[in-house]
C-alpha cells in the first residue's frame, strides 16, 4: 500500500515536473524572435541594461510570473507606394511603385524593431510608406522627367539610399524597391514621346515599304521561278509525250512492219518458187519437147537413110533385073530413083531442123511462138472470138466505139474464150502438122486471163 503510495506520487511529481517545464521552456520558430523581458541580459551590440533578452531558432527557460515573453515576425512585409511628386520643371507626376522590407536579422536590428513596432507590427507598412514618401519627392524634385524615364534604376538607387540610415534605425531593412509606373496628368510625357512615335513610325511605314519592296521582289522572284519550272516541267512533259507517242506509233507501226515484213518475206518465197518452177519448167521443156525433138530428128533422119538405102536398093534390084533391057533405060531409072531419094532426103533434114528450131524457139520463148502460131491463125480467133458474142443479148458499152474496139480487143487477146480457141488451133495445127510432116505435136501452154464485160448492150445475132 505505502509503495504503491510512493509510486503514485513520484509519478505525479514527474508529471507536474512535465508541467512545469512545458510552462517555462519557450522554442523560438524560425520566422520570428522571442523578446523575453524580466530580468537583466547583456546582449553583444546593445547597451547593457536593455532589460530584455532575444532568442532566435532555439529553445529557452522562462519564468513565469518573472519574465514576460512576446514574439517578433521576421516575415517580409511590402507597402505600395502611391506618391504626388514634382519634378525639377515642376510638372506634377504620379510615382507608383512597391516596397518590400522585413526585420534585419541581427541582434541590434531586432531590438531597434522590438523597441518600435513589438505592440504595433501591423503598422510598419505605413511607416516604410512615408519614409518612401517623403524621399522620393525629394529625389524626384531634383529630376527632370527625361532623367526619370530614361533611367529609372538611378530614381530606384537614390531612394533606397536615401532611406537607407531611417530604415536601420527602425531595424528594418529593404530586400526590393520596385517603381512601377510614372503617371503624368499633363500630358507632357506623351507630348515628349510624339516626336518619337512620329520617327518610330516613320521608320516603320519606311521599313514597311522596304519590307514590302523585298517581298515584292521575292514574290515576281518565286513567281519568275515558278514560271521557270512550270516551263521546265512542260518542256519534261512534252518530250515525256513525245517519248511515248513516238513508242505508241512504233507499237502501233509494229503491226503492219510485222505484217509488210512477212509479205515481203511471202513475195520474196513467192518469187523464188516462180523461179524454181521456171526452172523447172525449162527442164520439163527439155526432157518433153526438145529431147523427144531430138530424138524425133533423128528418127526422121534414120528413117530417111533407111528409105533411101531402100530404094538404092530396090533400084539396084530393078536395074539388075532390067539390065538385059538396057543399059540406057537401067541408067535412066537409076538417075531418077538418085533424084527422088535425095529430094526426099533433103526435105526430111529441112522438116526435122524446123521442128528442133521450133522446140529451141519454144523453150527460149514460148510467148513468141505462141505469138506466131496466133498470127498464122488469126482468121480462124477472130471468127471464133466473135461467136462468143453469138448468144448476148445485151451489152452495155462505157465509151461508145472506143468501147467497143477495146471490149474485142479484150475479147480477143485476153479473154478466156478467144485464148481458148487459139489453143485449140495450135493444138489441131501441131496434131496435123506432126501427122503430115513428123512434128512432135506439143502444144505451147498459154495461161489465160479472165476480164469482166459488163453485158447489157442488144447485139444482132443475125
């Protein structure tokens, strides 16, 4: 019982302790000073006998009921200033601008601003306004306005100069004096600056138009070059057309060359085979008319030796026979039997060189005689040619009498029916010839041409 006694009043004891040094142990926060008041302090800078101790950013015993504690912003404060001022023309002008001030930091300073604004902190802003105040009419009372234009740091440096020593008396100092704005009620400022705009604008319409010139330039300059490559580019395009017409042409010629190529290629094989048949028709003419010509010749030759031999003979037979008759009349017989043989001879060699120079005439140039042989027979053609008109019962005529001399001319030279006849003609002439006379009997090959006749002319067929 008494423990538990004694332990609940050394925990009270501890507790009141607690208590107590809570009351009496005062922190100063870094913003703010504490003035601790109460007894005698000597404090490094101040005069001894202050009757107050300062404490920042630490931790101190108080007593209570002896001392008094009180605590002093170090926070920055500003004040706007708003100041009536002439200047050394005596123009009125309106300073506006800011101040921005705090406690200094040091001892001495604390204590002067404990000593002036402990109870009246609110006020200091007031205060540093007509401190401001009153130095600034002054500075601005020995400028012109030109000078407070043109430099308004000097303005910014002699009041923060000038205020300098009354701010460290009240143990504040300035961090920044700002002057924002210079009103002038009178217009002198603006009538100051209207030379000015004049030559600001003036060398701005001039800029302008000089801006404008180069833009200008550079604009028929791109223009000019534009121009340029659309040109270029008409001149690429163009010979790019011209490129492919020419290729479409070539692609559209293609065609034909292929196709003139292969009829030329035709006509050149044509011509080769005509050539290869004239050939071979040479030789069919050699082996079928001139070698059997020949051979016919000879025949005929041999045929006619033998026949004389025949004859010699049978007149030497006669003549032996008939010799008893008479010498004169065995003579007599024999000169005539000589005479006929050799008369028959003569006409078979004559007859067998007619028909060799006729088969040589006709494989050199069959057209020749087959010219001849027409000649030969032209009474026979023209009666001929004319009766194939013998069952027309009209004819149309396109040219009158010249007409109708080259409608027969036609007719007759080149026309089936006429060439026809004249083939049938050689062909019954050769046939009689060569049974009268031993000729071969081939008969020329003559091709005929076909022409059209328009017929609607009446014709008399009487």
């Amino acid at each position: 019982m008494a423990v538990g006694l004694l332990v609940g009043a050394a925990f009270a004891a501890v507790l009141v302790l607690i208590g107590v040094f809570k009351m009496m142990w005062r922190v100063a926060e870094p913003n703010e000073a504490l003035i601790i008041s109460g007894s005698k302090h000597t404090v490094e800078g101040l005069e001894e006998g202050m009757g107050f101790r300062i404490v920042t950013g630490r931790g101190t015993m108080v007593l209570p009921g002896v001392q008094a504690v009180r605590k002093l912003s170090l926070d920055l404060n500003q004040t706007e200033l708003h100041v009536d001022c002439v200047t050394h023309q005596g123009i009125p002008l309106k300073v506006r601008g800011v101040v921005i001030f705090k406690v200094g930091d040091d001892f001495v300073s604390i204590a002067n601003a404990a000593r002036r604004f402990l109870d009246q902190q609110k006020l200091m802003a007031e205060r540093v306004h007509t401190v401001f105040a009153g130095h600034l009419r002054a500075i601005v009372g020995g400028l012109t306005v030109e000078d407070m234009i043109r430099d308004r740091e000097k303005l910014t440096g002699q009041a923060r100069a000038a205020c300098g020593t009354e701010m460290e008396k009240l143990g504040l100092i300035v961090d920044s004096l700002q002057i924002h704005e210079i009103e002038d009620p009178t217009g002198y400022i603006k009538n100051l600056s209207a030379p000015h705009i004049v030559a600001v604008q003036r060398d701005a319409r001039i800029a302008q138009a000089e801006a404008d010139r180069l833009a200008t330039e550079a604009e028929q300059l791109a223009i000019g070059r534009m121009a340029e490559a659309t040109r270029d580019s008409e001149i690429l395009k163009a010979g790019y057309q011209a490129e492919q017409d020419k290729a479409a042409a070539t692609a559209r010629q293609a065609g034909p060359l292929a196709e003139a190529g292969a009829r030329q290629e035709v006509v050149v094989q044509e011509t080769r085979v005509a050539e290869l048949e004239a050939q071979r028709r040479e030789q069919q003419l050699q082996l079928e008319v001139r070698k059997p010509a020949d051979a016919k010749a000879y025949e005929q030759r041999t045929l006619a030796d033998a026949d004389r031999d025949a004859r010699i003979s049978v007149a030497e037979a006669r003549a032996q026979e008939t010799r008893s008759a008479g010498e004169a009349e065995a003579a007599a017989a024999k000169a005539k039997g000589l005479a006929e043989a050799e008369a028959m001879r003569a006409k078979g060699l004559a007859e067998a060189e007619a028909i060799k120079a006729r088969a040589a005439a006709l494989a050199e140039n069959q057209e020749a005689v087959v010219a001849q042989q027409l000649a030969e027979k032209w009474p026979e053609i023209v009666q001929a040619g004319a009766s194939a008109f013998g069952n027309v019962d009209n004819m149309v005529l396109l040219n009158g009498a010249d007409g109708m001399g080259e409608l027969f001319a036609k007719a007759l030279t080149m026309g089936g029916t006429g060439l026809g006849l004249a083939r049938q003609l050689l062909s019954s002439m050769n046939e009689n010839g060569a049974g009268k006379n031993g000729s071969s009997g081939v008969t020329p090959v003559v091709e005929p041409v076909p022409v059209a006749v328009p017929v609607q002319v009446p014709v008399d067929k009487g």
